[in-house]
C-alpha cells in the first residue's frame, strides 16, 4: 500500500518539514491513490498555524482561502494547494458548519473531524501512512463508513449524508450498516444544506457508475428535500450527461427540483426541451423537418434521450440523418438573406421565404442549388 504523490505535493511537504512543522497529504487525492487511480489535487494538512504557513510560502503566491478556518492556499507553478492547519471542530448548532475550530497539534485529531475512514488517511514520505480508522482497509472492502458515530457526525454536518450517497454512486462502494440506518433517520436534515452544496453533489451522484441502485436504495432521502416524478428506475439508460438525468428523474416535477437546486439555465433548457418534444416520427421526411425545427444540437439531445428511455428510432434513421449532411437548416441552405433581396423580396418576408425553401429542399421538392431555387421560387410565387 502506497500514495503516490505529485512533485509539487511533495515539495510544499519538504518545506513545511524544513521549517520544523509536521505536513501530510490528505484527503480525497489520497484516497484515490490507494484506489490505483492517478491523483494530482493533494490537500495538505500541517501543524503550522496560518500566518506560519504563509511565512514558509513567502516566496510563493498565496491566497487566504479561510485563514480563519486554517485553510491558506498556495499557488505552485499555478497549481493551487489547500494547505489546512491541523484543527478540531466543536458544536454545529445550523447542522452543517462547526461554530467554532481549535488548531491542535495531532494529526489523529485532524483525521477525527473528517467525515468517511477512506477520507481520513495522511501520508507524508517520511511518516508513511496514518490511517487511525482503518480507512484503508475499508478502501479495499469498498466500504463507505463514518468516522465515529454516524447519528453523530450526520447530525453535525448533514452535507455528509449526500457525500455518502455522492461517493457509493461514484466509487461503487457500498455504505456501511449504521451509516446507512443513520442516513435514513437524519434524512431530513439534508433541509439544513444549501442548494449549492445539493446541486453540486448530486450532478457528481447522478453520473456515477452506481448512481441506479444509489436512485433505487436511498429515493426517500433525495425524496426529502427534491419532488421526485420522473421514470427514475431509468437512469441508467442514459449517457452520463447530467442534464439528462436530471429531467428522468424529476419529470414532471422537474421545474420545481431545478428551482430548488437553483440549477443553471443550461440544464434547465435541456430538461424543457426533452419535456416539450413529441415521439420521433418513422417517416423520413417528418424526421428530417423535427429535426430542422429544433436544431441540431436539441435535436441531438432529444434523440438520445428518447432512444434510450422509449427505444423510438429503432433503426437509428435520426442519427443517419444527422451524420449524412443533407441539408436540414437554414445555414445548410445555398441562397441567403442577400438573394432574396436582390430578388426585390423584403421584410420578415425574407425569413419566411427562406424557411419555406428549406422546407422544400427537405422534402426534395428542390435541389439545394441556388439557380434551382430561384427558379423554384419564380414557379412558385404567390
Ligand atoms: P473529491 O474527490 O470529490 O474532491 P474529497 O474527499 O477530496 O473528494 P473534498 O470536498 O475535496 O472531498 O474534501 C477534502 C477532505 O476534507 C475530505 O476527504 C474529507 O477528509 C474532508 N471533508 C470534506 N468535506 C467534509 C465534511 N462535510 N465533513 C467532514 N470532513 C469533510
Ligand atoms: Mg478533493
């Protein structure tokens, strides 16, 4: 069992040792390392309080990230480093934030605060691995467990609870019994967690390799603070894009969740576009002009999404029709705005006209020339 840790980790480690402070890597890069995935964002816990941290630095571009909370972060080459001064935390009276933080000079004290044993692990190259709660044994039993009491640390800090969750969906651990009962019966203080922390975590759960059976375990808890009205037993059936995902689980109700979440108007376009759009027709030609009216992108996305959840386009025409380059918008069209005018037509006039044409070319009613559609337009002039 080793972590590897990157140059730059290592040398903010040798200078904090340098002068005469303890410093380890920690955290979630830590974590992974163990797992044999490659890990390069290293947070470094020290002895050294904040303003020692910053005078080892002093040659370095630092920013005081929350030097009230002991967090300083330093830039190496660009790279950003979290280096967090060893501390304790005491009451958590809105059950997410310690009200208060002591620094301490023990790092098994600074591991007792985290939240999951495979989260509480340092490694220094001099210490070797420090892992007073058998983190690494759970990180090889693929097994998510608070440190301590888990009615305790969930009743704290209800963020951990979706951090459960986030973390089983991506890693494919599973969660310990007593964290999981503890879970279930503090679902709803996930109440107290802001909307961004939500948003955040549940993007990362949604598009995890085990975020169905997170969906099917745990519905009540996310059921606790999200109306949940989608076919969410389909999740999975869908690529990782969490936009997608987020209308099969929310479906009707998905205006109201992505209020909630305050999710960003990317997603929320998504969602109102797969939510507005009607079965993808079989007919070529009807394909081609519901394709044309959305778009390529939407349609795009609307495709995907109603191939995976109601097996429409069974013989993937609509993706044929998408790759082949047959014209399908306006841009695709060889007569512009400037022909028209020329042509002595005027106004919206223009954009009507065009869209009429594009129509045509569609159907194959008119070769895309600029020569046949003018003389389409002649013939057809009313
Ligand atoms: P990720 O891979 O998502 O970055 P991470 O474990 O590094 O996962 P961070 O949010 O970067 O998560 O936090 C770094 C470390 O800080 C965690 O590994 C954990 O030890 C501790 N930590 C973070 N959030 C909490 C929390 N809410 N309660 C207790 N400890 C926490
Ligand atoms: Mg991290």
């Amino acid at each position: 069992m080793t972590v590897k840790l990157s140059e730059k980790a290592k040398l903010i480690i040798d200078q904090l040792r340098n002068d005469g402070y303890q410093a380890f890597a920690v955290g979630g890069a830590v974590r992974d390392s163990l797992m044999g995935r490659k890990a390069d964002d290293f947070d470094i816990t020290t002895s050294a309080k904040p303003e020692q941290t910053k005078n080892t630095f002093s040659s370095f571009p630092v920013i005081e990230t929350g030097i009230k909370h002991g967090t300083v972060t330093v830039l190496i080459e660009n790279t950003p480093f979290e280096i967090t001064t060893f501390r304790s935390e005491f009451g958590f009276s809105d059950l997410r934030h310690p009200d208060s933080v002591s620094f301490v000079t023990d790092i098994k004290e600074d591991l007792a605060r985290r939240d999951f044993t495979m989260n509480a692990i340092a490694f220094s190259p001099y210490d070797g691995i420090v892992d007073p709660f058998s983190g690494y044994s759970d990180i090889q039993n693929k097994i998510i467990r608070t440190v301590g009491d888990p009615h305790q640390r969930f009743t704290e800090d209800a963020l951990r609870i979706l951090r459960a969750l986030r973390f089983s969906a991506v890693l494919g651990f599973r969660i310990e019994e007593n964290t999981r009962k503890a879970i279930f019966s503090l679902a709803e203080n996930l109440k107290f967690v802001s909307a961004e922390r939500i948003y955040v975590e549940l993007k990362k759960l949604i598009c995890g390799i085990n975020a169905q059976a997170i969906i099917n375990e745990y519905l009540p808890v996310l059921k606790a603070i999200l109306p949940i009205n989608g076919d969410y037993s389909n999740v999975h059936k869908l690529p990782k894009d969490h936009s997608m995902r987020f209308y099969c689980l929310f479906g009707a109700s998905y205006k109201e969740a992505l209020s909630i979440l305050r999710a960003d108007n990317k997603v929320k376009s998504v969602c109102n576009i797969i939510s507005a759009a009607k079965p993808l027709p079989t007919n070529e030609n009807a394909l081609k002009l519901y394709i044309s009216a959305l778009g390529r992108e939407n349609a795009k996305t609307v495709i995907t999404y109603r191939k995976a959840m109601y097996d429409e386009d069974k013989d993937g025409i609509a993706e044929s029709i998408l790759n082949s380059g047959t014209p399908l918008f306006l841009t695709d069209l060889q007569i512009d705005g400037n022909d028209l005018t020329a042509l002595g037509i005027k106004g919206k006039e223009i954009g009507e006209t065009l869209q009429r044409l594009l129509v045509s070319v569609i159907i194959g009613e008119v070769a895309n020339d600029k020569n046949a559609l003018i003389e389409h337009l002649k013939n057809n002039n009313t």
